[in-house]
C-alpha cells in the first residue's frame, strides 16, 4: 500500500486530484487499478490517505524540530507539490 500512496501523492501533485486517473496511480505504482480499488474504494478515498499521511509527515517534522519544520517540510518536493495542489 505504500507504493500506491507514494505514487497518488505524486500523481496528484504533478496533475491534481481531477486529472489524475486511478490506471495513472496503478502504472506509476507498478499494481493494478483493481487493487488500489480493493485497498481505497475509490480515488477520492485515496486522495484522502494520501492527504491524511502528508499532514502527517509535516505533524512529525513540527514534532520533532518546530524551528525547522518548513524548511524540512520544503524538502520533500511530493509532499509539498500535493499540498499546493489540494490547497
């Protein structure tokens, strides 16, 4: 499940949830359309992981180092790209 949230994050950073297709998601990930259905249900349901798990990788780098956390936030190019796009 991990690769396939790995690669929505960065599908839907670089397209947008919108114009993103689950076969994208599937291919970039190296799996099947079907099972990312099987997983998440839906896109939406996916785009919501995917959202869930980018707030919290930026919750733990507040977390660990506050004074530090958008800088390091910063570097996590993916994460950062998915939450300009969903903003």
């Amino acid at each position: 499940m991990d690769r396939i949230i790995t690669a929505a994050i960065a599908c839907f950073g670089e397209r947008g949830i919108a114009g993103t297709s689950m076969q994208v998601i599937a291919r970039e990930a190296g799996t099947s359309q079907a099972l990312i259905v099987h997983h998440f249900g839906s896109k939406r349901s996916l785009a919501d992981r995917c959202t869930a798990v980018v707030f919290s990788r930026a919750d733990a780098l507040v977390q660990a180092d506050p004074e530090r956390a958008v800088e390091a936030f910063a570097m996590r190019s993916a994460d950062l790209r998915y939450v300009a796009r969903i903003l």
